[in-house]
C-alpha cells in the first residue's frame, strides 16, 4: 500500500508536536528542580529546612523580584510581617532573613573573632557598656552585726559606635533577564564574601573609625593586670627572636587569670599553627593535639585553637598568638538590619546592587585577652 506525502507530513507534524510538549513538560520540571535546588543551598545551615524553610522560600523569591525588576512589594511585605526594621526608599530596603544568616555565617567562618567574641544588637548608632573598674566592697557578717559602710565603686563607660560596612556588586541587565543565571545567589554570595572578609581584617586591625577597633590597634603593655591602664592588653615576650618555644606558650596561658580560662581558646593563623603544632615537650611528646572530627577542633594544652588568617605571622615584633576568652573580654555590635539598594542608574549598562552593614567592635575587659609577642631581633 502506498505511503502518501501527505501521510508523511501529518506524522512529521504530530511527532514534532509531541516532542515539543514533552521538551516544554520536561523543562518546566527542571525549572521546578533548580528552584528547590538553589533553596536547598541557600538552606543548608544549622536549622535549614525546618519551620522557618518556608519563610527562607519567600525571601529568595522577594529578592529575585527586586534584582530583576525593582519591584520592592515583597521585601516590604516581609519587612512588615517580621516587624524587624522598616524599610527606607532611600537608603535600600532590608534584606530577606535567610540573606542575613547565610552572611552571618560567611563572616563566622572568616574570623575566629567573630566566632568567640559576644555579639550585641542595637537599634541604635552606638552601644554602650558600664564597667566596674574597683568594685564595690564586701564581706562577710552575722546575721544581727552592723553592717559597715561600703565603698564607692568606680565606673567607667565604653562606648563602641557601628561604622557603615557596604558592598557594591553588579551585573549587567542580559545576566538579570538570564532564567538560567541565579542572580540573587550570586548577589548573595559577593555580598558574603566582602563583608566576611572586610569585617574579619577590621576585628584584628581596625582603628575605630567608622569601623571596628581591632585587637592589635589597642596599647599593648608587659604590665600585669592590676598595674596598667583600663584598656590596655597585656602581652608575655617570646625567650628568642622570631621563635617560639614550649615555655613561651605555657607562660602565655598562665598570664590569663584561671577565670577566665573557661571557654578560652587559642588563636593564630595557619602558617603559625603549623610552627605550634611540631613543638615538643621535655618528654619528646608533642604539645599539639589534632582533632579527631571535623566537628572538633584542634587543641594546645587542652584548650581549642582557632584558626583566623588575620592573625600576623611569627616576625619580631609581631604578636602572632592570642590566648583570650573574647566572650568576655570582646564584643562585637550589630544594628539590626542589612539594607539593599538596587541601582540601575550609576553604572550603566551594569545594575549595582548597594548593600550595607553596621558593625563596631571593641574590647570591654582587657584582662580576658593575652597576646604573645615575638622578641625583637
């Protein structure tokens, strides 16, 4: 029987048709799976994927209708459900609750200051701490003796502003319209990446304006604790130049009063680790102690290390070993809300997307934080 053209041509048509439903079926499928995908990403941290996972769905896409077109809606309407800070047209508009963790998380993993120090919030430009320099006398009595008169304590007051830390990604309009291009995870990222290292420089060495005051930028005296000034850090002197030695380090950790041991920790950078971890002790033993999990942490004298680049490498001079518990001795001052301006305008044919952060820092209890300094040459 013969084929006809027009037969051939019907079934042409009706497999082109089919196909192509199934290509449309199969691309809204992978659509589908890149979005769940990309939020599983996004979500991946302590807590990811529980309660607050669908809040976390409604950022991202709050953010990905702002970066594509400027529409702000949802952004203020997530603004106004979680009541955490209002929305200024001109200054940008708060960031989505899951952007703030994933940057939150990016600067923790930058720092180890950030990690161990505590972490105030405020409202407003400045945070500020009293502080009992002399202490108010005490002592013991019977329950019916007189009671004698006690003395006046001595207060100081530490102010630490936040500085206004901003970071100015961009991308052209072609990469916004781009379905394929996850704009608000790159945005997302470079956001992260800038303020995390930014931020982590500053903690080590920042001179308090308009930006934290970092731990080495402080006066740092050999005094003992009850002989300098309020503020001042004390450091012990390596034995040698540019070395460093097992009594060094056990004279290090003995200079921070035993109070303050708990929950100290010991932090340098990687090229300093290295040198800590092959010294030995009278017995040939090595003082270092590896960590059996990645969800340890190496430890020295039975108390962990903390690993942060900003720490400066072992030179004369230099002080390339922290012992401290900066949960007391440092802390770290957020204003809440990270704000977002997108900025068709200024840079044309790219989109800046102008994002800020307001942070200080300063030390609030000199005591609490030792420092090793390598002896001059």
């Amino acid at each position: 029987m013969p084929v006809e053209m027009q037969d051939i041509k019907n079934v042409a048509e009706e497999l082109g048709t089919k196909f192509e439903q199934f290509k449309s079926a199969h691309e809204e499928r992978y659509d589908l799976i890149e979005k769940e995908v990309m939020s599983m990403i996004h979500l991946k941290r302590p807590g990811g994927g529980g309660p607050g996972a669908g809040n976390a769905i409604k950022g991202k896409s709050a953010l990905r209708t702002y970066i594509k077109g400027g529409d702000a809606s949802e952004l203020i309407e997530l603004q106004g459900k979680s009541m955490s800070t209002g929305s200024d047209p001109d200054g940008g508009y708060a960031v989505p609750e899951y952007l703030d963790q994933a940057v939150e998380i990016l600067e923790s993993e930058a720092s180890a200051i950030v990690r161990l120090a505590r972490t105030v919030n405020t409202t407003g430009p400045s945070y500020k701490k009293v502080i009992n320099l002399r202490g108010t006398s005490s002592g013991w009595v019977g329950e019916t003796d007189a009671r004698p008169e006690t003395g006046t304590p001595k207060l100081s007051i530490i102010e630490i502003s936040v500085g206004e830390l901003y970071a100015n990604p961009k991308l052209t309009q072609g990469m916004i319209d781009d379905a394929m291009f996850d704009a608000e995870g790159f945005i997302s990222t470079e956001i992260g990446e800038e303020f995390s290292d930014q931020l982590a420089a500053a903690l080590f060495s920042g001179d308090g304006v308009n930006k934290p005051t970092g731990i080495l930028t402080k006066t740092i005296t050999a005094e003992a604790d009850n002989d300098r000034a309020f503020g001042t850090l004390q450091y012990v002197e390596s034995a040698g130049a540019a070395a460093i030695t097992f009594d060094d380090l056990k004279n290090l950790k003995s200079s921070l009063r035993a109070k303050y041991r708990t929950g100290a920790a010991w932090i340098m950078n990687d090229n300093t680790a290295l040198v800590l971890s092959k010294i030995k002790d009278a017995n040939g033993d090595y003082i270092w102690r590896d960590a059996v999990t990645d969800a340890d942490a190496d430890t020295l004298f039975g108390y962990r290390v903390e690993i942060d680049e900003n720490a400066p490498d072992i030179s004369a001079g230099a002080y390339p070993v922290l012992f401290a518990n900066l949960a007391r001795g440092y802390y770290i001052v957020r204003r809440k809300g990270r704000l977002l301006l997108r900025d068709p305008y200024t840079s044309k044919p790219y989109v800046n997307f102008y994002t800020t952060e307001r942070v200080g820092g300063d030390v609030v209890n000199s005591q609490a934080i030792k420092l090793l300094k390598i002896k001059a040459a």
